[in-house]
C-alpha cells in the first residue's frame, strides 16, 4: 500500500520541477494595456500573474472617487457592508468559519465610518455578487463594466464586476476562486500575498463548523452565533503561520505584490490570495470564467492528494 511519506514526496517532486521549470518568484510588471492575444499567450495559458500599470487612464473614477463625489454620487443609496470586529471577513476565528455580519447602511454614513473608525468594528464593502453593477450603477459609466482587453482575450464578458472600499484594519484570508481575476485598485494600495496552485500541498485545510458574527447593540459587544453547516478553509494565515501544527506549511513559496491606483492586476484562477490594503483603499475587480481545462485537471489532482494527506495529518 502506499505510505503517506511516498504520496507527499511524490508530490513535492511535481513542485520542486514546476518551481525550476516555470514557477516565477515575483510578479513581473508590464507597462500599459496589453493587447489581447499577448495577455492571452504570455499570461493567461501560462496561469501567470501580471501587474499593468497605467491602465485606468482612460477611467475618470482614478480623479473622480473622493469622499466629496461618492456622497453627492450614491451617498444616500442603503448599500450592503460586512461588519466584524477584527476585519476578517469570511475567515477563522476561535476554530469557526465565521461570516461577518451583514448590515444595510447609507453609503454616506460608510464612508464617514470609514474617515474616523471606530475601534472594534471594521466595516469593509466587500460583496462579491457583482455588486459594481448591482448596487453601483451609478458609478460605471467612471471605470466601465469590463476590461475590454480582457474580455477580447477570454471571448466573454465579466460574470461579475465587485466593487471593494475599506480601510487598512479589512484584511481578506488565505482562499482561492474558480475564476479569471482582473483586479484595479483605484485609491490607496492593496498588498496580495499569492500562491501558485501547486502549493496546495503546503496549504493544509481544515473542516470548521460555521458561525456569523452579531453586535449585541445593549452590550456593545461581539458574539459568534453558530450556524448550520461546516466549511472546508485554510488552516494557515501567512501572517503568522502556526508551523507548530502544520510544519509543511514552511515549504510554501509566498509571492507579494502591491498594486497602486491605476494598476491592474492579473490574478490567474486557483491561485491562493490573502489581501490587505491601505487606508481608503477603493478598487474593481472582474471576474471572468476560467477553462476547465487539462491545467484544471492537475490542479485538482495536486487538491485531491493534498486533502487525502491533510485528512491524515501528516507531519512530515
Ligand atoms: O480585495 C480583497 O479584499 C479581496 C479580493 C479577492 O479576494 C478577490 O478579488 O478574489
């Protein structure tokens, strides 16, 4: 039969050649708007990520998005906020999966929360239901409702355009997405801290039972309600990886990048992103449909294999 020790350096073989054959250490930069067929070659059918600078010249949201335009804009629509009290959203907390709770506030009340924080509560617009054209119609017509190189190199549209503004205190945890990631920070600064897909084996998940937090109002405190269901989740934040419990997460090969306003960056699917930011960062991002093709395939494998060791709890 085979042993848990041959699966895991069979394993570490494919990463060790993927990471001498092709596996860059950096994110490369490319100045201004690729055209569609050099994105497609060059990054896309590599799973390579990319930042492009100057690339919202043409958008009047990188001038126009001030508190000031946002208030007389949209500030009195009721727009959909995560609240949590440590700015993790969607992420582990006293060994749950806990969602945020989810409150509908006037976008000017947000953003006068956001100019003076309050200790304790993080508010973070963060919906990923395409809430850009959803809740924002209003401000499309400043950034677009798609990147049209994009959508010329991927023969789509967007399947959904998410608009995120937060301050630095909103932190997103350690996932990945099945989807083409075309990410424009438009004020302040998002930092990604990334992981190619074969790094899966050094990613270790954990089933945690699920929870949401709630304000108690009278008390002024947080609660985590525990809900139905369980989730699958990383067990590791790269802020501060417990290599106690999980030793192998020390083989992982973190890569971070900044992206600034104006800058875009390619966030190939199924590469593993924690994501923070500076304070009154405002940014877009759209996600087109990936191809579930034959790189799909060895992806899944690697997850398969990685979860059959994590399910064993190897600590080799
Ligand atoms: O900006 C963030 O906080 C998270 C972005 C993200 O996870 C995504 O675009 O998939």
């Amino acid at each position: 039969m085979i042993s848990q020790i041959c699966l895991r350096q069979c394993l570490n073989e494919i990463v060790e050649e993927a990471r001498e054959l092709y596996i860059e250490t950096y994110v490369p930069r490319h100045n201004g708007p690729p055209l569609a067929w050099e994105f497609y070659t060059n990054f896309v059918s590599k799973n390579r990520p990319c930042i492009f600078e100057n690339c919202l010249c043409d958008c009047s949201a990188l001038e126009k998005w001030t508190s000031e335009y946002l208030k007389r804009k949209v500030g009195n629509k009721a727009v959909s906020v995560s609240v949590t009290p440590s700015g993790y959203a969607d992420a582990v907390a006293n060994d749950k999966f806990v969602l945020p709770e989810e409150r509908k506030i006037m976008m000017k009340d947000f953003i006068d929360i956001l100019n003076k924080p309050k200790e304790g509560n993080v508010f973070y617009i963060q919906k990923q239901n395409s809430n850009l054209t959803n809740e924002f119609p209003e401000l499309l017509d400043d950034i677009g409702a798609e990147i049209t190189w994009a959508s010329e190199a991927f023969k789509s549209k967007p399947d959904a355009a998410n608009f995120w503004m937060g301050n630095s205190k909103a932190t997103t945890s350690l996932h990945k997405d099945p989807y083409e990631n075309l990410y424009c920070v438009v004020k302040g600064e998002k930092t990604f801290t990334l992981f190619p897909p074969c790094d899966r084996l050094f990613l270790p998940y954990k089933i945690y039972p699920m929870g949401q937090y709630v304000y108690d109002h009278a008390k002024g405190l947080w609660n985590i309600l525990e809900i139905d269901g369980t989730t699958p989740w990383i067990a590791i934040d790269p802020l501060n990886p417990d290599t106690k419990s999980y030793p192998q997460c020390k083989n992982a090969r973190p890569i971070t990048c900044t992206v600034k306003p104006g800058e875009i960056l390619y966030l190939p699917s199924l590469w593993f992103h924690h994501v923070q930011q500076a304070d009154q960062t405002i940014a877009v991002n759209y996600w087109y449909d990936m191809e579930f093709d034959h790189k799909y395939s060895l992806y899944q494998a690697i997850d398969k294999m990685s979860l059959l060791l994590d399910t064993m709890n190897t600590k080799l």
